[in-house]
C-alpha cells in the first residue's frame, strides 16, 4: 500500500504524463454537473485556466504529500520488520 502510495503521489506531482492534468479536468467537468449557484450569488470572474492552473497546482502539492507520506510509511513498516 505504501508503495502504491508513493508511485500514485510522484505521478501526481510530477504530472507523469499529464496524469494530474487528466484527472483535474475530469473532476472539474464532473463537478460542474452538481454545482449549483444560488440567484442571490454571483460567480467569481476567473478564468477557466486560471481555475485549472490552480487546482493543477493544489494537486501537485497533495501528490507530493502522498509521495512523502508512502516514503514515511514505507520506512516505519521496514524499520518495524
């Protein structure tokens, strides 16, 4: 699991062949679906690639949390064996 961890976490954080990429574009198209504005709100003025470049960003930054912690983990469960 750790390992699977590790491998998940640096494909995300280097974007391994536009993984993150696809998998941004695809939970923003999904989500898109069940969002609902209220009348009373209006909507923020960003651009579609601003919004994309972010969360490409922001699942950069949780790849590497995944790669760090599968390492961590990896290095507990050796240590303990």
């Amino acid at each position: 699991m750790s390992v699977a961890m590790c491998l998940l976490g640096v494909a995300l954080a280097s974007n391994f062949r536009g993984v993150t990429e696809w998998h941004v574009q695809r939970s923003m198209s999904a989500a898109s679906v069940s969002r609902r504005v209220p009348p009373w709100r209006w909507l923020p003025d960003v651009s579609h690639d601003k919004r994309l470049a972010r969360f490409i960003l922001l699942e950069r930054v949780i790849g590497g949390a995944f790669a760090v912690l599968g390492l961590v983990f990896l290095t507990v469960i050796a240590s303990t064996a």
